[in-house]
C-alpha cells in the first residue's frame, strides 16, 4: 500500500460522555511525518486511539486518502492501512516472539515474517523467546514489526522510545526514519523527546489539555525556546 495522507477535521473525542480532545484539525500528506508533542496527560494518546476509533469521536471527520473512518471498527481501519503501535505496546506476554509477529501478518503468508527478521536482526535471534522475556528495547521493536507486517500506509507510533536506553532509542529512531525516508507510509509520532521528534519530523502539533496550542514546521519550533519552554517545560519527561 502507498502512503495515503491523512485528514482530521474538528474532531471532538473522548471516555463515553467526558471530553478529552477538543476540535483538532490537521492534515498529513501522503509520505509526511508528523511529531505529536505535549506534556503528559494532555491527550497524545486519546487523540491517536481516536484515530483508530478506540475512544469515542463526539464530532468532527477523520479520513485516510478521502475514506471517512467515522463508521468503520478498529479492524477495518486497520486493513485500510492504518497501523497503530500503542504506547502500551501491546504484544502478548505469553506468545513467543513470532506466534506475536504472526498476528500482524492479516492476509499474508507465514513467509512475510523474513521482513521483520531483516529489519530486526534482534528478533529473529529471539523468535523462539516468549514476549515476557524480551527487553523493554526489544518488546517495542516487536511491537512495531508486527504492525508493520500489515504494510500500514499511515503509522500511528505513541512514545515508541518511552524507557528505552539512548543507544536502543538512536536504533529504533534510525530504523523509523529509514522507513518514511522511503516515501511509502505515512507518520506520525508522538514522543516526550523533543529534540529526536523534531529531528524526524517536519512539522509539529503540540497538544495541551486536548488542544492544539501551537502548529507548524519543526524548524520553527527548534528556532522558538521561549515556545518550547512555555508548551513543553524543559527537563520534562
Ligand atoms: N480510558 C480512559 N478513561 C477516562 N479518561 C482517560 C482514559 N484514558 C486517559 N484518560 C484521561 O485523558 C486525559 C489524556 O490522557 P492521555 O491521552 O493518555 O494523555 P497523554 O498521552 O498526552 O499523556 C488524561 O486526563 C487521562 O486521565
Ligand atoms: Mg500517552
């Protein structure tokens, strides 16, 4: 699947009836990368669980390459292309490393896992290790083959490097740049390390209390401290 662009338009979302998510619009292009940052409890998740529809949207349009996802369930997002790699990271602790690769494969064939062998020479090292066994470095790297298996055309990543060591950080953050730096999948990151998400991505959303507080180019943002100071605080994690 190419990369599709992604659209939200005044997207209200939420628990039930609490409102976390406040009339967000963004758009992504197609093979863009996009850095979702905010401090804690600001909503960075509820907004990426709302895009594959695991909150409740109380209003405002989602679409992927023109879809609207307003009415399509998590699975059917899902084989339209949008991969989610949850914060939680969600593998099952008792499956061995490839019967949790097996369940991103959807429609393809057992042979398909070879990619995620070659993209994480660690895992195939593990393939026969359960997920409870692996290092918090390796559970995301699993975590996130396995969503790419499905040759998502958008990635959805929530703090893939949340307590990982730096040198597990600089390979995963390697390996997912070389992946957009293709063209053929769409992200977007949200990260509590700002320095690496900037370095990623081109442009920025920051969320506070389930809004957009600031919007624009990476660049800008790295050329703004007082901003960054003001959204973000410093030494936050
Ligand atoms: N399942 C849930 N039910 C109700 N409230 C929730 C749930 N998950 C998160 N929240 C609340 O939503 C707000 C935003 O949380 P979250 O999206 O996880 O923020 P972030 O990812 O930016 O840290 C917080 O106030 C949090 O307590
Ligand atoms: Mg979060």
């Amino acid at each position: 699947m190419p990369a599709a662009r992604l659209e939200v338009a005044n997207v209200s979302a939420g628990y039930g009836a609490t409102r976390i998510i406040t009339d967000m619009s963004f758009d992504v292009a197609a093979g863009d990368r996009l850095a979702i940052l905010g401090r804690n409890g600001m909503g960075k998740t509820t907004l990426l669980a709302t895009l594959m529809g695991l909150s409740t949207r109380h209003a405002g349009q989602i679409k992927v390459d023109g879809i609207d996802l307003a009415d399509l369930r998590t699975s059917s997002r899902s084989r339209l292309g949008v991969g989610y790699v949850p914060q939680t990271r969600g593998i099952f602790r008792s499956l061995t490393v490839e019967d949790n690769l097996s369940t991103g494969l959807k429609d393809r064939p057992r042979s398909a896992l070879a990619e995620a062998y070659e993209m994480f020479p660690r895992l195939a090292e593990r393939r026969h290790h359960l997920g409870m066994q692996l290092s918090g470095g390796e559970q995301q790297m699993l975590s996130m083959a396995r969503t790419l298996l499905g040759k998502p055309s958008i990635l959805l990543l929530d703090e893939p490097l949340e307590g990982l060591a730096p040198v597990i950080c600089d390979e995963l953050m390697s390996m997912i740049s070389h992946m957009a730096a293709s063209g053929d999948v769409t992200v977007v990151l949200v990260e509590q390390q700002i320095e690496r998400a900037l370095d990623f991505a081109s442009r920025v959303l920051i969320l506070e209390r389930g809004r957009e507080a600031w919007s624009g180019a990476s660049s800008e943002l790295r050329s703004n401290q007082s901003l960054v100071d003001r959204l973000l605080g410093v030494g936050i994690h």
